[in-house]
C-alpha cells in the first residue's frame, strides 16, 4: 500500500474526510490525495517520496514558491525574538506602511489571520458604518466559510438567498442577495428593488474560487456607481488576487477603487494571515475608536507578518509581474493548445500567477458557464498529469497558481506531459 494511500486511511478516522480543507480530499477527481512532505521552488514531494511541479502553491500564498531563502530567514529572524506578544509591534506597522503604499484605496488596514475573518469583518465594519444589514454577492464567488457568505441564489432575483452550507440560518442568509457575476441587468434589477438596503456588495475582481473568471468589461465600474449612488459599501475581496495579479492586486489593473478591500494569501507568504482595509472613515468604525467589534489573539503575529513582508518585498523587483505572467501564460496557453490539437475543446486564461483552464469552448463568464464544462475529462486530464509528477488543483472548479520559482525547465517538463497525456485521452476516448 501506499504511503498517500497508509496516511489518508488513518486521517480519515481522525479527522472528517481525513482533510483540514475540503478540497484537499480529492472528492471531485477521485482517487488518494497526496500528502506532501516538503517543498522547495516550484516542486513538492508527496509522502512516497514521489515529486511534482506544484500548480497549487498552497492555493497561493506561495508567489515565490516553497521555501524561498528570503522568507525562510525572515522567520527565522522573527522566531527567534519570540512567537507572538499580543502586543502591538513594529513589524505590523511595517505591513501596514506597505499595504498602504502598495494599495492606494487602502488608507486604514487591520491584520487577522485568516480570508474568512477578513472578509467577515470587512461585511461587518460595512453594516456598521451604513446602518444597513442587506448584502450583494455573486454565485461561485467565494469569500471564505462565515454564515452571511455561504449563501446561494434563491429560485429568483427577488426571493431570499438559500444557506448552501447545513448550519447557516435561513434568516441569515435571507440578507444575502446573490446574482450571477458579469450580469449587468441583474445587478441593477438588484439595486433597483434593495439598493436602498445594501450595505455592501463584495465581489472577487477577478473570480478564483469558480475556477479563473474575468470580470467583463464595465461590470466592476457598474459596481462601482451603483453603489456610489446607493452609499453601499463596494468591498473587494482579493485573498486571492492580491499582489498575485499585479502589486496593486486587480484594483489597480481595472483602475477602480473599492471602499473596503480584503487580502490574505501572498501577505503571509504562507504563514497564516490575512487584512482588510479601506477608507478611513470607514475603518474608524472598528473598535476601540468606534462602535463595531474585531479582534484576534494571533491578529498581526510577528512571524507571520515577516513572512509576509519578505515575499512582498521580493514581489516589488522591477518587472516581477510581467516575468511572472509571461511563465504563467506560456504553461495554460501551452496546454490548451495541445488539448485543441488532441481535438478536445479547450481554452485557458491568465493574469500575473493565475490561471484557470477549460475544458469547453470560450472562457465562461459566471458559474453556469463554468459547470458547463466537460469534468470527466478534466478528471482524466488531471490523473494523467499527476501520474507525470504534475500537481493541478485536484478540481474543475479551482483556479491554478504559478510561482516565480516556475522556469523555462518547468514549462518545457509540464508541455511534454501535457502532450502525452493528451495523446493517451485521445486514444482512450
Ligand atoms: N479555499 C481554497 C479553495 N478555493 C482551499 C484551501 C485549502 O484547501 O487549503
């Protein structure tokens, strides 16, 4: 038996699924989810000894792949001088300064540790600052797993969202209003009948969590006067796109700017952390100054914020994420057009280190779009390049991540597989 095989038997009867996050468990490609046991740049090596280039990059965090020298010695400095304090420091003043200066809509940010505390928080301060309890969000964008988030579309615009998670109160989730992303006349239909009501709508600029979803053009700046003409809070969560897509996340490349943006993932470079921040006007709800509640006994812990600070740092070099963008775009690209000439429908989009792959014809534009695609050869396609040391996200659902660790060696390794895989596909089907 295998090591993967031996280890997931005895974590299942531990812990639920034998995974501490869902998709980890290979529910949606089936099979056993390899349990790694050490990474360096852009490869991981599973618990059979067996190594991968790694496309998942711990879902991230990890812009400069695995244990990058700088970031490693940052910890180490950092450890060395004491864990955590639950104190002020000045290493969170440091990350404060940057992610102000790095985010020009960000003026006030406060640090946690995780993207669902941030986003949480982000919903709260909004209620609280509007005086508003209602929320807009979008199907398939996901904003981490707190209740007024995990909500679905009712079986109409103007019915109440759905929990689509057991445990979420209906009442709750009936203050989460929920359309389909890029849809421009439901958005406005939305704020016709409750604009008045809505504190905030929270949107990923670009989509990471349906698979890889752009925004279309004028959808974001639709969202943007919308609510500036309903004094809604415009929150934008990028956990995801942060300092991955470009140094002043997707703001910055749509030239939009949100009232409330959330960020987690490459702030911590791997270690957990997570902030959210935005107009100060808004942030001085949060208490002590005002009147609405936050906090966190590792909020801001000072190893976690020297990770971050360093891969941060290594992410503000000249050209970083052009360089990023060009492996990115030569790996999906590379891909899709080996998938198209083995005569399988395929497309694939990029920005910075993001990526999402498909099996159908042109990029889908919201989440029925993206189910649309073919998963059973996505499945296949996905056993067939982790049998070639190739780790996807073991999802059709998931968006993809490259490292600036990924070089031309690991194009050219991942094109070969791609096109013998294909090649196998084509003679099975
Ligand atoms: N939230 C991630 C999926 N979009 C999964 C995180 C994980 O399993 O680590």
């Amino acid at each position: 038996m295998s090591r993967n095989q031996e280890l997931f038997d005895r974590s299942r009867q531990l812990i639920p699924g034998g995974v501490n996050s869902p998709v980890r468990a290979f529910g949606g490609v089936g099979g056993v989810p390899r349990f790694f046991q050490r990474g360096a740049g852009a490869r991981v090596q599973d618990a059979d000894g067996k190594s991968y280039i790694d496309y998942v990059c711990s879902w991230g965090p990890l812009l400069h792949g695995h244990a990058h020298p700088k970031v490693l010695e940052a910890v180490r400095t950092a450890m060395e001088k004491g864990l955590s304090f639950g104190a002020p420091t000045g290493l969170e003043l440091e990350m404060a300064e940057l992610l102000c200066e790095l985010v020009p809509s960000i003026e006030q940010v406060r640090l946690n540790s995780s993207g669902t505390e941030a986003t949480m928080s982000a919903i709260r301060v909004a209620r609280g600052f509007t005086g508003r309890s209602r929320i807009l969000k979008f199907d398939g964008c996901y904003h981490g797993h707190s209740d007024s988030l995990l909500v679905k579309a009712g079986s109409g615009l103007l019915t109440f969202g759905q929990p689509s998670s057991g445990g979420v109160p209906a009442e709750l989730a009936a203050l989460t209003t929920v359309v389909d992303y890029n849809d421009a006349t439901a958005v406005r239909a939305a704020f016709a009948e409750f604009g008045h009501e809505l504190a905030a709508v929270i949107v990923e600029p670009i989509a990471g969590n349906m698979n890889f979803v752009l925004p279309e053009a004028g959808f974001l700046q639709l969202l943007r006067d919308l609510c500036t003409e309903h004094g809604t809070v415009l929150i934008f969560d990028e956990v995801m796109t942060g300092f991955r897509v470009a140094l002043g996340g997707a703001q910055s490349l749509y030239g939009i700017r949100p009232e409330l943006t959330t960020l987690g993932k490459v702030i911590g470079g791997g270690l957990p952390i997570a902030a959210f921040g935005g107009r100060r006007d808004i942030m001085s709800c949060l208490a002590p100054v005002g009147s609405v509640y936050q906090a966190g006994t590792l909020s801001g812990n000072p190893v976690a914020v020297s990770a971050g600070l360093a891969t941060l740092r290594l992410a503000q070099e000249e050209g970083f994420h052009m360089a990023l963008g060009e492996v990115t775009h030569a790996v999906t690209e590379g891909i899709a057009e080996r998938g198209r000439a083995a005569g399988f429908p395929m497309v694939a989009a990029s920005v910075g280190g993001m990526f999402g792959i498909f099996f159908r014809n042109g990029l889908p534009r919201n989440l029925p779009e993206v189910m649309e695609c073919d998963r059973d050869t996505f499945n296949r396609f996905f056993h067939g390049m982790l049998d070639e040391g190739i780790y996807l996200a073991p999802s059709a659902y998931e968006a993809g991540f490259v490292s600036a660790a990924h070089g031309s060696a690991e194009i050219g390794e991942t094109l070969d597989a791609a096109e013998r895989v294909f090649a196998h596909l084509r003679t099975a089907s």
